[in-house]
C-alpha cells in the first residue's frame, strides 16, 4: 500500500472542499489534534500527578538511594498504588511521529510536486518548498540542474503504440524507474532512459509501446518539464538540454522556522509553568528544557531540509497545544480546589475546651 500517495490523495480531496492545499494542511492538523485531545488531556493529567507525587517519589528516592534494586521495586509498588504511569506522556509523541513521516514524504514526493505544483498560501510561496532550494522554471524545454540532482516520472504514463493507438500503463517504483546515462554535467545535455521492464504491460504489447511524452520532475528543485521519449531497443529514450541550477535561499520558510521556535516555545512554557512543581530542582531542570528544546529543534531545522507544509502542520500544531494547556489546567486547578473546598477546615477558635485531668500516683 502507498500511504504516501493515500497521503496525498486525502490533502487533495480536502483541498477541493477547503480551497486550498495550506488550508487541508490545516483541517488535517485540527483533525489530528481533536483525535488525539483525550489521549492528550490525559498526558495532562499524568504531568499534574507527577508533580503533586514528586515529594513522596524524591523521598523515596533519597531513602534507598545507596540501594538502586530496592529504590527501583518502591518507586514500581508507588506507581502502582497510585495508578501512575511516567511513560504515559510519551504517548501522543508516538502517535503524532507517523503522520509527521507521512506529511514529511507527501510533501517532497514528485507526486506531490506534479499535483500542487506551485500551490502557494497566504505569504508562502510554495508549500513544498525547503528553506534552500535550486532555481529551476518549469516546462521551459531546459533542465536547471546540479550534479546531485535526482529525477523522477509519474506512477500512471500515457503510451504510444506501434498503431497509433494510446494506452495508460503503470510504472514500478517511479522515483527508480528513470535512469540517467552516464554523468550529471550543468549546461550539457542529460540522457534520460526508461526501461521498458519498469512498465506494467504484457510481453506481447511491451514490444508495441513506441514512444510517450511525460512530466519529467527534477526532485531538488522541484522542476517539472515535459518530455518526449522515443523507443530504442528495450529503452524509452529522450535527451534534455540543461544548465547550471543557482541555489535560493526562501525566507518565506525562514519566517515559518522562526514562528515554529515561537510556537514550541510557547507551548512548553505554558505546560512547564501552569503545573505546581515545589522542587527546585525540577523547577529549574524544567524550565531549562523549557528554553533549551525549542532552541536546538529550531536550530536543527536550519540544516534539515523541511518543507513549508510540515511546518506550517508543526505551528498549527503547537498552537492547538498552547490552547488545550491552558483549558485542561483551568479545569485540573477547579477539580483540586472542589476536592480541597469538600475537607471541612477545623476551627480551633471554637472548637471545645478540654482540661487536661491530673492524675495522681497513690501508692
């Protein structure tokens, strides 16, 4: 099964309902997070748990601290008592990295490229484009190309047979089924060739497909150029002229990396600072990851190459995140101040009397 394509299939259907692929990037978002919103109030409430237990897992800890066996087996039997699971925040994670993947390759896929092409949204210029990138303008008859550069068709190519009639045919894994002859040289002709293995047809119609004309994709820079393919022995051959591709530096996807750093920012803050951590320790561990998280994240995306689709999902995301926080924890402090408010307080200005009575030791 191709989730990729699944993937990409589901953007496209919401799109059309929606009016855009940035607005499905959202809805997709908004329908995550509300799939995941109990799994993540519980993740919440884990969190507030784990804070108001810290003191009783601390002393514990400090109590068997010469002893890790013994300390390990208590703090399993406290967990137990309380019903506590420390690896349950852990759980959105997991399930959120799948469909990050899935996105991620949806994304830069030439399926993607070929169906959104230069789908822009508000300032975004391209939703799959990555922070750097290579110029390149489409159906132009001229690849832009460096010497790295990779090439891809469509899954479903239209054919030519020997009688003149059309055919569409599948093709076997598309990204590998386009080969290059010899070396990548800018502003030299590249050879493309198709083998004619890598199309679904019988043996006796293989020997009749002729020629095809396709959209050719160049995967670094996002290129797509049409391309006529003609038969020649067991190959479907063509030759493109090139020249040397320039890299582009988009700061409209600069801008979305800074407003992701925001956003987790904001997220983890607004988690780490609406609990009720006493431990100064913990405090200050929390508010370093607080701060140093997002930072290194942030930073890492300068070097990875992220389209501006997934970030735009990330931001949604951390917004979404920032939003249930402060709902959930409003609603965590007014279950705790009902239990508090349900203890009747003793009242030692009224409360009676007793003298204490003297007890005498005859012997």
């Amino acid at each position: 099964m191709d989730f990729t394509q699944l993937t990409i299939d589901a953007l496209t259907y919401i799109a059309k309902i929606v009016g855009s692929y940035g607005w499905a990037i959202i809805v997709v978002t908004l329908i995550v997070r509300g799939a995941l919103w109990g799994v993540n109030v519980q993740q919440q409430k884990s969190m507030r748990m784990m804070q108001n237990l810290q003191p009783k897992m601390k002393a514990i800890q400090d109590r068997y601290k010469n002893n890790p066996q013994v300390m390990q087996q208590k703090m399993m039997e406290f967990y137990k008592e309380h019903k506590f699971n420390p690896f349950s925040g852990c759980l959105p994670l997991l399930i959120q990295l799948p469909i990050f993947i899935l996105l991620y390759s949806a994304l830069m896929s030439p399926q993607f490229i070929q169906v959104a092409g230069n789908n822009s949204f508000f300032f975004i210029q391209r939703l799959d484009n990555t922070m750097k990138s290579h110029t390149g303008v489409a159906n132009d008859g001229t690849f832009s190309i460096g010497i790295h550069d990779t090439f891809s068709i469509p899954k479903n190519i239209e054919v030519t047979m020997n009688d003149g009639t059309k055919q569409n045919v599948k093709i076997d894994n598309p990204q590998k089924a386009l080969q290059i002859q010899g070396d990548i040289e800018p502003a030299k002709p590249v050879d493309f060739k198709i083998p004619l293995d890598n199309i679904k047809l019988k043996f006796e119609q293989l020997n009749k497909v002729q020629e095809t004309t396709i959209p050719v994709i160049n995967n670094t820079t996002k290129e797509v150029e049409t391309i006529s393919f003609e038969r020649q022995d067991s190959n479907l051959i063509a030759t493109v002229p090139t020249d040397k591709a320039e890299t582009t530096f988009h700061y409209d996807v600069l801008f979305l990396v800074i407003l992701f750093g925001i956003s987790m920012w904001l997220a983890t803050k607004f988690t780490t600072s609406m609990g009720k951590n006493t431990d100064p320790t913990q405090q200050a561990m929390q508010q370093t990851m607080g701060t140093v998280m997002p930072f290194m994240i942030t930073a890492m995306f300068f070097f990875f190459p992220i389209p501006a689709g997934v970030l735009l999902y990330l931001i949604v995301s951390n917004i979404v995140q920032i939003i249930q926080t402060i709902i959930v924890n409003k609603q965590l402090d007014a279950q705790e101040a009902n239990k508090a408010q349900k203890i009747d307080p003793i009242d030692l200005n009224n409360a009676k009397q007793i003298e204490p009575k003297k007890i005498s030791d005859d012997k």
